[in-house]
C-alpha cells in the first residue's frame, strides 16, 4: 500500500473531485431548469454532464498526461538530454575514487553491486532488495 501512494491519493482526489463535478452540476442544472419554468430531467442533465466532463477531461487531463507521462518515459528510455548530467557525473566520481587506487576499485564495484549497475542499467524498484541483502 505505501508503495503505490501516491498513486491511491491521486485517484481518491479524482474521484472526490468527479462526484462534486457532478454532484454541483446537477444543482446548478436543476436552478437554471426552474429559472426557465421547466422540470430537471436527468436524460437530459447526462448529455450536459458528459460533454461537460469529457471538455474538461480533453483540455486538463488528456494534456497533463501526456507531459507527465510522455516526458517520464523519455527521461526513463534514457534520451541524450535526460542522460547527459547523470552520466557525466557518475563518469566523474568514479575517476576520482579510481585515483585512490584499489580502494577505489572496490568501493565503485561495491556501489554498483548495491545499485544494481553491474548489467547496464540501475533497476530502482530492486534498491530496497540490494540494500537489505548487505551486511
């Protein structure tokens, strides 16, 4: 459960926010239905209701998704911007503990031994399992 969160708070939140959509809808429908002398129906509250919800679903959601979910991925397949900094620094550091000699060796081996680096990649959801398998 605390894994996924975030993930959990993020759904509660739209749903909440959904319902009160739809909940506030509905009274400001049935107000403007008896300003013009006519009876709420909900047939016709539902077509209101749905153009309303996907309007806002196309402009909000649709393009917040894509940014975060779109860019999330780029970052993750790892493009040349996304990678640059990381790498470079990494590169760095591992030059400067190569200068110590052995010591530095083994501290780097021991790193990607912890971090999962030994076959490209560092896996992150792997982490908690590295670290609790070192003594």
């Amino acid at each position: 459960m605390r894994r996924y969160a975030y993930g959990w708070l993020t759904a509660i939140f739209f749903l909440v926010s959904i319902a009160l959509h739809w909940v506030f809808g509905w009274y400001a429908y049935v107000d403007e239905a008896t300003q013009h002398g006519q009876v709420a129906q909900f047939s016709e509250f539902a077509v209101v209701l749905g153009r309303d919800t996907f309007e806002n679903w196309q402009s909000e959601f649709l393009q917040l998704i894509w940014q975060v979910v779109g860019l999330a991925y780029f970052l993750y397949v790892g493009s040349p911007a996304s990678k640059e900094n990381d790498d470079r620094l990494e590169a760095k550091i591992d030059a400067l503990l190569r200068l110590t000699g052995d010591r530095g060796e083994a501290i780097i081996a021991e790193l990607d031994e912890r971090y999962l680096r030994t076959h490209g990649h560092a896996q992150p959801h792997a982490h908690e399992q590295a670290v609790e398998k070192t003594p």
